[in-house]
C-alpha cells in the first residue's frame, strides 16, 4: 500500500533543484535508456503529458492517475485527460501532494497540504469529508479492513460515519510524534513509523503494537518491501522488520514510491544521491541491504535526462517513473533475445534438437549469413558466409540445410556439403531455396523459388511438377505429419498431400482467401495460415477463422502446437495465442471472433513475424521455449511468463450536450437540443490497442453498438425521459465487463410530448369525435326524417285510396249482394249464396278498415295505439253485436313507427280472432305502461280455443299466431296465450324503446 512519507515532499523539492530538466525527450530519449530485459515507453508533452508528475496511483478499474504541481491528471493507456474533483467554490490550491485508491475503486486526492477530497468509483460523486486541520496534512492511507485514515503533523485521524474523528495518541497506542510513513502487509496490517519505533495495526483493531525500535530513531525514514517479502526500513542505513510478511505480487490498486522492488526483483530509486533514475540488480541490492548499507546503484537515464519524482508497480508489474518532464514505463519484456544473433542483417532460420540445442542461420544475399549452434547461453559458429534459407530436422536428429550453394547437412557440431546444387539449368544458385523436407531414402525435396519442386537424390535435382500432378509453382511451404504425409503449401493457395514414400499423385486442396500458404499445422483440427487469413481445412473443406479483433490474422509465417492445447501464431502483427478447443468451435460456423492473446513489441517482441524465408519464423524447444523469427531480431518466449490476463474495464471519458456543456454528473436535454456525445475508452494496460467497446442507450437502442479501443460516441433528436449511458468492455480473452453506467441525463419533452399534450389532444379528438358523430347522426336524421315523411305520405296516399275507392266500391258490392239476399224472388239456395257472400265482403272491409286505420296511425295523423285499437275493436263489435272496451293503464307513451306497426298488427290479429271464432259477448284490451314496457292484454268471455290448435300452436291452414309470435320477437317482445272455458286473454309484454 501507499507509503505517506512525511519528508516525501522535502526529497522532492530538493530533487526538482538538484537535477536538470530534459533536454530531450520522446522517441530519442526511449532509445538512451538503457534497462536490457524492458521496453520502455516515454510520454512527454508532444504526446500529451503532464509535467511534474510527483504522485500516482492505479485505481480499480486499471486507470492510472496522475498528480502533479498543475493539477489531477488520469491516463487511460491512450491518452491524458485532466481531471479535477475539487470544486470551483473550494479556494485551495491545485497542486496534488497525494494520490490514494481504495479499494472499492474510487480515490483520495489531497490538493495542497490542506484539504482531502474523495473521488468515487462512479468518476463523478465527490465529497470532502469535514474535521481535518487546515493545513500539515500528509495524506491517505486505506486499511485493508475498510477504514480509512489520514496522517498530519498534529496526529492521525480515522474516517468516522463521514467525519474524520483525531485518533488519541495514548488510547490508539502510539507516540505524540508525527507519523512519518505507512505501508499495509502482507496480511493486511498497516505499519506506521512514529518517533522511535515501527508500529502495527491489525485489522479491527483500535490499538497499535510496538513491531521494533529504529536504528535510527527520530528520523522518520521509508518502509521497503524485498522480493522475498522481507520488510525493511531504512533512511541512510537498513534494517530489517521481524516477523512481518509483505506481498511480492502485483496489487490491484497501487500508489507510488521513490524505492521500490519490481516483479523480478529489480530494485529501483529516486532517492537523493541518484543521477535521474537508478537501478540495481535482485542479488546486488539484496545483498547490500542485508549488509545495512543503500544497494549500489547504477543510472538507468542519463544524468541531466530525467528529473525522476517518483515510482509506482502497477497491477501487472509494469514499472512506472513520474518525472518532471512527464511519464516513463519500463514493461518487463517476456521475451528474451538471441544475443549472438540479435543484430543479425538478415532473415533467420531456426531448428531446435531434442538434447536442447537449437541451430540457428542468418540469411541475406550477399551479407551477414552465420549458422550457429546455441546451447543455453553459449554458441558456436559452425559457418560463416553461408546462404541458408531453408531447414529440416530428420528422425535421426541431423539437419539438413537448403542454401544458395547446396544442401548441407548439420550433425552435432560436424558441419558439411551433402549435395551441391547444380551451376547451371533452373538449379543454378540465382533462387534461394523456400522448403526442404526428407523424401526417404536418402532423397530429399527442395523447392525453388520460381524454379518449382525437385526432388534431389544425391548430386540428382530432377524437377517435379505438374506431369507428376503438382501445381506449376514453387511451394511456400512444407511439413511432414505423423502419419508420414508430406505436405506442401502453395502460393495460389493449393494444399498438396503426398502419401508415405509416394513421389506424383498428390491429393489437391483448394484453400481460398488467405494468399500463399506460409505455415502449416497438420493434426485435428488441421491448420492453415497464409498471407491474408488463417483457418482450418477439414475433410477437403477449408474454413476460415478470425479474431474477435479482425485484421490479426495476416502474415501468419509460423505456427506452434504445445501440450497444453494453446496454439501460438507468428503473424505481422505480433505473436498471437489461441486455444485449440476454440478453433474447433468454429468449424459447427457458430460463434463470434475467436479469444485470444497477443505478445507485441511492448512485451518486447522484436516486430512482427518474419515474412519470407526460412520458414517457418516459429519452432517449440525441447523445454518449451518457442523461437520467434521477427523482422527485427531473433527471441525466446515461454508462454507461461506471460502472466495473468488483466481485466478490460469500459471508462466514460467525457459526455456533452449539443452546446458542448458537460454531462458527466447528469443534466438535462432541452427541446430543440436532444443531442449527445461521449468519449468512451476501454482500459487495459496490458493489451492497450486491443481493447472491444460495446455501448448502448437503453431506451434508444435496441441492440449494442460496438467500437475497438476508444470511440466517440453520438446520439441526436432523442426522445424525451430518463437516458444514461450503458457502455461493457474486454480484452483480447477475456469475458464483457459489468456494465459501467453514465449519470442520469433527462431529456426534456417539447409540449406536443408532454403527458398533457397528449391527454388535451385525446380530449380533442374524443370532442371532434363526438361532434362529427352528433353532426353524422344530424344529416342521418335528417335523411331519415326525409324518407319517414316521404313514407307518411305514401301511407297517407295509400289510406286514402283504400277508403276513397276500395272500400267505398267494396261498400257498394256489399249492399248489393245485401239486397239481393233480401229478394225474395231470388231462390233459397241463391239467397243462401248471397249471405255468405255478404258475411265475407264484411270481412274484407272490416280487414280493410283495419289497414286503414293502421296506416293512418304512423302516418302523418300520428293516432295513439290505444285510439287505433279503440276503432278497430269498435268496427268489429258494430259487425258482431259484442261489447269492445279498452282500458289505459298509465302514461301512454309513443312508440317508434316499427313498433308502433308490430304491436299494432299482433293486438289487431289477437281481437279479430277474438270476434271471430271466440263466440264472446265482450272483448276487453288493456295497455299498462310501465317505465320501461308495455303490457298488453286482449281478454275474451269466448268458449276458448280448441285443445288441437293451442297444442299445434296454429289452426290448420292459418298462421295468424305464428305470424304474432315473430312479430312479437322481432320488436324483443313476448306472446303468450291463456285459454280456458271461461275465455281467452293473449298477453303481449314488449319493451318501449328499441
């Protein structure tokens, strides 16, 4: 943890008077810094760095922050950004004097020696806790059992429910002495020193325990943590701490130091009496200070190069130097460069034994062309100005060399000429040779490059092509599986397989889209690399893969297979790591971009893979080592050393509205103006430039949109309610982050998108609604209106030419045949006839009648139903001599024209029956309205109805009851029928309104 050293601020002082400012800096000052086994990185101003950069720390999310005399600065990997969480209404100085991560992921920064202000995870919460001194502040310290606390010049404090609260020397067990230095354990411990002697405060604990007295009392003085885990302290001379344990591994949050051991066990310092940045080796410094005494020391910049203020481990052991000039990072290189070799002019071959020996040649045309044996790290020569650009190992272990001259053989250290290649024909020494494999006894393959494939038998280069069934071109590449197949690769793409000890015929795959075929890896799953691409052929069917980050997978001149399933590529851009069981999911088509890892040149890869010959530019050693070919250099690399796959995590860098106005702690989105914009960035110290983006508005849209690294992201016309940012990252393997959130943006409607808007429009159209149906209903109305009066009148046309004619001619029939049935001269049976005849022409005039009076009650006349029934009842009983009552019960209320017709026709039909067939004396229609129906009853004293009809429901050949029924159901009403001895009543029970 954070070591608060209370002189810290003195050291630095006196460094920033005592050493020289940079003269120069940037890529020219990198290549003066002489630390073998790092590749070093130099941030200055050109490339955007702060200046002054006396405090740093590494937050959770892997952010490195940056304090310095101008302010907080943080560093995403990409780029500088200033941050400053103190606010405007905070009259302090902005000179940063400490920087303390907790480990919840947010930060205390102190401005000054005077105020503590705490940053939170989120990037925008900040609060500033009151009860602290107005001034000797040291800085921050965070327990690893979660409190939190804060040294100054009067004494220590302890964050208590948001208010640092002053420790009381004698209760917490420490000495009224300022507390000069803090560090935390291995277990979790804080240390502290404190006048005299080393104190501990274990976790929970309220009380400190004496640890050991200094030797050097009274002086303050710097914990330091060994690669052993030793602790010790030290000012001019060190001491060890007993019984106390500290951490060899990487943090996840860190904070800076002026001494400091790094992963390997460099030590490292910024002390005064150092010239810039100083170092010593593990065993050197260990050795020193087991002595008591400073480690001796060497400068690692150039005096006058480098105001170094101070050091900081961050969670992947990358070392990194705050200087006045701006930012250094010294990245332990997992590779390790083939010294003899490492300058070579030229293209490297390498073949490694099964005794641990690796031979290895340089090849250029006319230049630096060595073939050496490298056994640890020693080498021996075996020939120098020798062309040899390709290689193969036979069972036996002897190598076998193609060269510009002939094929060599290699046997141990035994170095000799096993075939000269022909002077003159397509053999002559003007191609250099691509491929060269055993073809069983004693024979060999060899192609040339624009030459073709021969097979060479001793002095014998016979050319082999297409009459053998090969392709017409010179192969690219070759390998021999286990099985005993030769294969060959070609530069159209063409795979050829040949069987065991077969010299024509062989097998063609067509492999498309990855350009010539440069490596090969037989086995399941078979694979293929080329110019452009790189995927798997399976059972003559190539298909392609790709990395979550596309474009990777170019130049691929070499490919390894270890126990482990890893399968490692060397490719233009780095040294890529791939799991066998991932590329096997490719081949079912399903499934994203594959995960990977990838070694580039700032893990000290030297540049991309080798692209020509020899190939293949990867080989695995007996001891697991892989050999990298790449255009700068020779190197070893062991997968192992690789380390631990950090993190990626997503970091909103900046969010603005369309006025530029920041939106970083929330705000509001006004009408007009819905517009946003975001600097995004995905963290990740180890594999920066890889790093995959996913973000989304949730609300807007509807799937994630994705960015490599950093984007900037923008939205406009967006719609009105709460919006914030949703923004997922991860690394070349790793899995998507957890979501990182914005703050809270709400977008204000405009006032058609207003809840009130919309209701006033709903009540609009509901009221244009209601208007255009009352205006419809208006017209329909007065349409119908129209046609009820064009229809009254027919009525009333109608009604008056039944009475006027019919019935006045029907009348005057009636007298006639009434006369004649009178005469008396007419005979008996005549007059009979004429009866009859008169009883039904009284009938029809009756029925006539009736009709009429029907019309003329919906007619424009309007007649009461009581009043209609009144005159038909009237007009039978006059023919019949019975009595006809009606009785009113009630309010008689109109009915509409097709009910007043239905009720008009059933009650007519029930009192013709009446006088009709029922031999009644008196015949009595009741109407009870009620509120809601009418009630009708037509009663007669009449022998009844006979029990064949009211059974049959109908008299044979009559269908007036039917007919009553379903009229009575048409107008929603009901009939009944009630007939006895003494008479019949027929109900009629009917709604008033339909």
């Amino acid at each position: 943890m954070k070591a608060v050293h209370r002189r810290l601020r003195g050291v630095r002082a006196l460094l920033a008077c005592v050493v020289l400012g940079l003269l120069v800096w940037g890529d020219a000052f990198a290549d003066d810094i002489k630390a073998p086994g790092y590749v070093v990185t130099v941030w200055g101003a050109s490339e955007g760095a702060p200046q002054d950069v006396g405090n740093m720390a590494q937050t959770a999310d892997g952010m490195i922050w940056l304090g310095t005399n101008n302010g907080l600065f943080r560093f995403d990997g990409h780029h500088f950004s200033e941050f400053n969480v103190a606010p405007e209404s905070l009259h302090v100085s902005r000179q940063v004097r400490d920087l303390t991560p907790d480990p919840k992921g947010g930060l205390w920064v102190l401005y000054g020696d005077a105020v503590e202000v705490h940053l939170a995870a989120d990037g925008r919460t900040v609060t500033i806790p009151a009860g602290l001194p107005t001034s000797g502040i040291g800085g921050t310290f965070v327990h690893a059992d979660g409190r939190t606390f804060v040294t100054a010049d009067d004494g220590l404090y302890v964050l208590t429910e948001g208010r640092w609260v002053r420790c009381d020397a004698s209760a917490w067990g420490l000495p009224s002495a300022p507390i000069d230095t803090v560090r935390s354990s291995a277990g979790g411990d804080m240390l502290a020193i404190a006048g005299e002697s080393i104190y501990r405060l274990p976790r929970g604990a309220q009380r400190f325990v004496e640890v050991a007295k200094l030797a050097e009392p009274n002086k303050g003085g710097l914990l330091v943590a060994d690669p052993e885990g030793h602790l010790w302290v030290t000012y001019r001379k060190y001491m060890e701490v007993p019984g106390i344990r500290m951490s060899t591994q990487p943090a996840a949050v860190n904070v800076n130091h002026i001494t400091t051991f790094d992963t390997r066990g460099t030590f490292w310092t910024v002390q005064q009496g150092c010239d810039g940045l100083c170092s010593a080796s593990r065993e050197s410094a260990l050795a020193d200070i087991r002595e008591g005494r400073r480690p001796t020391r060497t400068s690692v910049i150039p005096a006058g190069n480098i105001s170094a203020l101070s050091l900081m481990l961050d969670a992947t052991g990358d070392l990194w130097v705050g200087a006045r000039q701006g930012l250094v990072r010294f990245r332990p290189t997992v590779t390790e460069p083939i010294t003899p070799f490492e300058k070579g002019l030229g293209w490297f071959g390498v073949l490694p034994a099964a005794d641990g020996t690796t031979l290895v040649t340089t090849y250029t045309r006319g230049g630096y062309n060595k073939i050496g044996l490298v056994d640890g790290n020693h080498v021996d020569i075996l020939a120098d100005d020798t062309a040899v650009s390709a290689l193969t190992r036979l069972p036996d272990g002897t190598a076998v060399l193609a060269g510009d001259d002939a094929l060599y053989r290699v046997s141990g250290k035994a170095f000799q000429v096993l075939s000269p290649r022909p002077d003159e024909g397509p053999t002559a020494s003007t191609d250099p040779a691509q491929v060269v494999l055993p073809a069983g006894a004693g024979r060999f393959w060899v192609s040339l490059r624009d030459k073709g494939l021969f097979l060479v038998d001793g002095n014998d280069w016979r050319h082999v092509g297409a009459p053998e069934g090969f392709p017409a071109l010179s192969p690219t590449s070759g390998t021999i599986d286990a099985d005993g197949v030769t294969w060959f690769g070609f530069s159209d793409g063409s795979l050829a397989a040949l069987a065991p000890g077969a010299t024509s015929s062989p097998t063609i795959t067509q492999v498309p889209s990855i350009g010539a075929i440069t490596a090969m890896s037989p086995g399941e799953p078979f694979l293929v690399g080329g110019e452009v691409g790189f995927g798997v052929v399976h059972r003559g069917t190539f298909r392609p893969v790709e990395l979550r980050r596309h474009g990777l997978l170019r130049g691929v001149t070499g490919m390894v297979r270890t126990a482990d399933g890893d399968v490692w590529l060397n490719t233009a851009k780095g040294l890529i790591g791939l799991r066998v069981r991932d590329i096997e999911r490719t081949q079912d088509g399903k499934g994203e971009g594959l995960p990977f890892r990838i070694v580039t040149t700032a893990d000290g890869m030297p540049g991309g893979a080798q692209q020509v010959r020899p190939l293949p530019t990867l080989h695995q050693a007996a001891d697991g080592k892989l050999w990298i070919a790449g255009v700068s250099g020779l190197v070893t690399f062991r997968p192992d050393d690789l380390g631990r796959d950090i993190a990626a995590t997503p970091s909103l860098l900046a969010m603005r509205d369309g006025n530029g106005a920041s939106l970083l702690g929330g705000g509001e989105l006004k009408p007009g103006q819905r517009s946003l914009d975001a600097d995004i960035v995905g963290v990740s110290l180890t594999d920066a430039g890889f790093v995959d983006l996913r973000y989304r508005l949730p609300g807007v849209d509807t799937a994630w949109r994705y960015a490599a690294d950093e984007a900037k992201v923008s939205y406009s016309d967006l719609p009105p309610g709460r919006l914030r940012l949703e923004i997922q990252a991860r690394g070349p393997s790793g899995d998507w982050s957890p979501s990182l959130f914005s703050a809270t943006v709400i977008s204000q409607p405009a006032f058609y998108e207003t809840a009130w808007f919309a209701m006033l429009m709903a009540l609009l159209v509901v009221v244009a609604a209601v208007v255009g149906h009352r205006y419809r209903m208006a017209i329909v109305r007065r349409r119908d209106e129209e046609t009820t009066q064009a229809k009254l009148r027919e009525r009333d046309r109608i009604a008056r030419e039944l009475h006027d004619s019919m019935l006045q001619g029907m009348a005057g029939v009636m007298l006639r045949v009434v006369a004649w049935e009178r005469d008396r001269r007419a005979p008996d049976e005549l007059r009979s006839a004429f009866k009859d005849v008169a009883g039904q022409l009284s009938g029809l005039i009756l029925e006539a009648r009736a009709r009429v009076i029907s019309l003329r009650s919906v007619a424009s006349y309007r007649m009461p139903l009581s009043d209609a029934l009144r005159m038909i009842g009237d007009d039978h009983g006059s023919a019949t001599g019975a009595s006809f009552d009606v009785v009113v019960e009630g309010e008689e209320t109109p009915l509409d024209d097709i009910t007043h017709l239905a009720a008009l026709d059933i009650l007519r039909e029930a009192i013709h029956n009446a006088f009709k067939h029922a031999r009644a004396s008196h015949i009595a229609l009741t109407l009870r309205y009620g509120q809601s129906t009418l009630v009708a009853e037509v009663k007669d004293n009449g022998q009844g109805i006979p029990e064949p009809v009211t059974a049959e429901g109908r008299r044979a050949g009559h269908w007036g009851m039917v007919t009553m029924r379903e009229r009575a159901q048409e107008i929603g009403g009901t009939l009944s029928i009630v007939t006895g001895v003494g008479g019949t009543t027929v109900g009629l029970m009917m709604p008033l309104s339909r």
